[in-house]
C-alpha cells in the first residue's frame, strides 16, 4: 500500500522533549516519540513520502537537512514527483535514488555506527556471562572479546572492527541456546553434540555469508552499496551462473592504489605497490589503527584521482605524467598523519573500492 509507514513501537528512538517543524510547514513534532504522525502529517498534507523511514539513523538530523533544503528551494525542484494512478495524484518520494538523500543516509548512519564505537571502546561498566563458561564477565567488551578467543577459541573478528557488541553477543546466544552452529547453521539435538561439532569442525566463527552480521562490523558501513550476498545469488534463478560469475569478477578485482594494475589477491597486490611504487603496505601502515588505514586509502585515491601528488600536492596533466612524476621524486611514501586522518576521508573516493574490504587480510 502506498502511504506513511506505521511503527508499532516507537521506543528505538532516543528519548527527547524537543519538537521541529514540518518540513513545508509550521506544524511542530517531537520526532523520537511522534514520528509515525509527522510521517502522515507529511504524507496526507503535503503528499511526501519517506521511503524506509524507519531504517534512518538519526531522524532529527534527517528531516532539519530536507526542511533547510526546502526552505531554499520549492520541493518540486529537489524531488521528482510521482504520479499514482488513478486520481493521477503527485507524490514527492525522499528515497535513496536521490543522491542527496543517499548520501545522507549514509553519512547519519556511519556517524550512529561511530559514536556507538568510540561508546564501547571506552565503557567499563559492560557486564555479560560467557556463552560457554561459567564466567560473569564486567569490565571493557575488548576483554570480554578476548577472553571468547583466548579460552575459548571463538573468532569473531578484529575487536577493533566490531560494533554493537551487545546485540551480536546476545544475537549469537540465542543462535546456542537454539542449538544452532554458528558458522554451517545445521541445528543439533543437544548442546554437548553441538559443541563438539563447532570444536572438531572449528566452526566457532560466524557465517561470513549471513548478510545478519553486516551490521556488526564497521568496515561494512564503509559504503552502502554493497554486493548482493551468496543467498541472494542463489535466488536469481536458472541462469544465475553467468551473473554470478560475472558479480565475482568485479566484486574480488583490487586496483593498485597508485596506477591501474589489478588483482584478485590483496597480498600479491602489495608485493606489486612494493616493488613497483616502492610503497610497502604493511610496513607503513602497521602502527596505525583500521579507521586509520582506511582514511589512508581514501585519502590516496582521492589524491590519485584529482591527479595530485599525495607528498608535494603538484596537479599534473594526466595519470601516466603523476606516476612518472612520484617514481622519480619516490613520492609513493607515507604522507603525514595530520593530512589523512580527517573525517572527510572516511568515505570512500570511489564506489565499493576492494581495497577497502580487504585491509584486515593484508600480510606482512
């Protein structure tokens, strides 16, 4: 059905007593407790649809961008109308096709993921029971983490890459107590046959193909458009091969962050940066932490792509002259950390850059 989406409970936004005006006018709501009235309100007055609404992270900070936007310029010039049939009514639909509208959903939604971060890297007062031991745990979640791999042999990946940790602790603990491995998700009859299947099979790790877990790791907001998962693939049909083929081409290509060479392999892409652009990855960027190493790569491509020195900034005229250039002055080096590490170079310069996804697999 075509209109304002309802929500059957409210409570996920944070609590506040501050009202906002509508969009297109004067009318006041307080978003975090009303937003399923602002949404009709919006839709029955002035026929504006947010699309997914309830997938915003910060809907506060969405609509006080829409309303200054409108308040510049008639909505009609910003957001293409949709005609419904039959009143051939027009509707103004706020969607990720708008770029605008992406980007900011993306940008709210990165700054929730950061700020939840930075939250648990620093709380002590996390409190939790080992999934597989008697322990009451209190005290930093980096520990509690530790202690699932160390005693435990759990992987759940780079403490440092996780967020919401309560919710995927309490999510895998459910997974348990249904008596499901975590990583093949076959169900067993009793909980010592299920442990004894995860210890010999060394399955106590997630299943990377379990799109659920995208959100527990903060490399996977690093861009929004992300490939279709192995189970979405397996749904295409008959004549899914030739499209699945063609998806894991692209998907596993990395390019060289100084020139066009490419690899499937990230570690055989390095040894290349190393002996042709004398830029040894893992050396240089071994002290810095994984935002940092991201920032990095962002910030190297934007440079490369506006076809800027990444040490002396000098423009040249084309790809071939930059590179020339950088090898002959050896400025592929390590730029100073003032100039990367700047919260611009958190997006990525280009659209599901490999590279990016595969930081954490880069060997020395």
């Amino acid at each position: 059905m075509f209109g304002p989406l309802s929500f059957k409970d409210s409570s996920s936004q944070a609590e506040s007593n501050e009202v906002a005006p509508c969009l297109l006018c004067p009318i006041t709501f307080n978003l975090n407790t009303n937003f399923p009235s602002f949404l009709k309100h919006i839709f029955e007055e002035h026929r504006v649809v947010i699309e997914d609404a309830q997938h915003i992270a910060n809907v506060d900070s969405y609509v006080d961008y829409w309303r200054a936007r409108f308040n510049q310029r008639p909505i009609e010039e910003i957001v293409p109308a949709v005609e419904i049939s039959p009143s051939n009514a027009k509707y103004f639909v706020l969607s990720t096709l708008l770029k605008d509208d992406k980007e900011l959903r993306h940008k709210l939604k990165l700054d929730a993921m950061l700020e939840r971060q930075e939250f648990e890297r620093t709380d002590t007062s996390f409190k939790m029971s080992c999934l597989f031991c008697k322990l009451a745990f209190e005290g930093k979640r980096c520990d509690y983490l530790a202690h699932l791999a160390t005693d435990h042999n759990v992987r759940l990946g780079n403490p440092h890459n996780l967020v919401y940790v309560d919710e995927l602790i309490e999510h895998i603990g459910r997974v348990l107590d249904g008596l499901q491995c975590l990583y093949c998700e076959k169900t067993f009859p009793d909980r010592n046959t299920l442990k004894d299947h995860m210890r010999k099979k060394q399955h106590k790790r997630i299943n990377p193909t379990n799109r659920l877990y995208d959100k527990y790791y903060a490399s996977n907001y690093l861009e929004d458009c992300r490939s279709p998962s192995l189970n979405d693939l397996s749904k295409l049909g008959e004549n899914s091969d030739e499209e699945y083929a063609d998806w894991k081409d692209v998907d596993d290509t990395i390019t060289c962050l100084y020139c066009g060479h490419s690899d499937k392999d990230i570690n055989k892409l390095c040894l290349h940066m190393s002996s042709k652009h004398r830029f040894n990855f893992y050396d240089l960027t071994k002290h810095l932490d994984f935002y940092q190493r991201v920032k990095l790569v962002n910030y190297i491509r934007r440079q490369i792509h506006r076809l800027q020195c990444i040490s002396c900034e000098l423009t040249f005229e084309s790809a071939d002259a930059l590179e020339g250039h950088m090898q002959k002055t050896g400025h592929c080096c390590m730029p100073s950390l003032k100039v990367f590490d700047q919260p611009e170079f958190y997006f990525p310069t280009f659209e599901n850059d490999s590279f990016l996804h595969h930081l954490e697999s880069i060997d020395d």
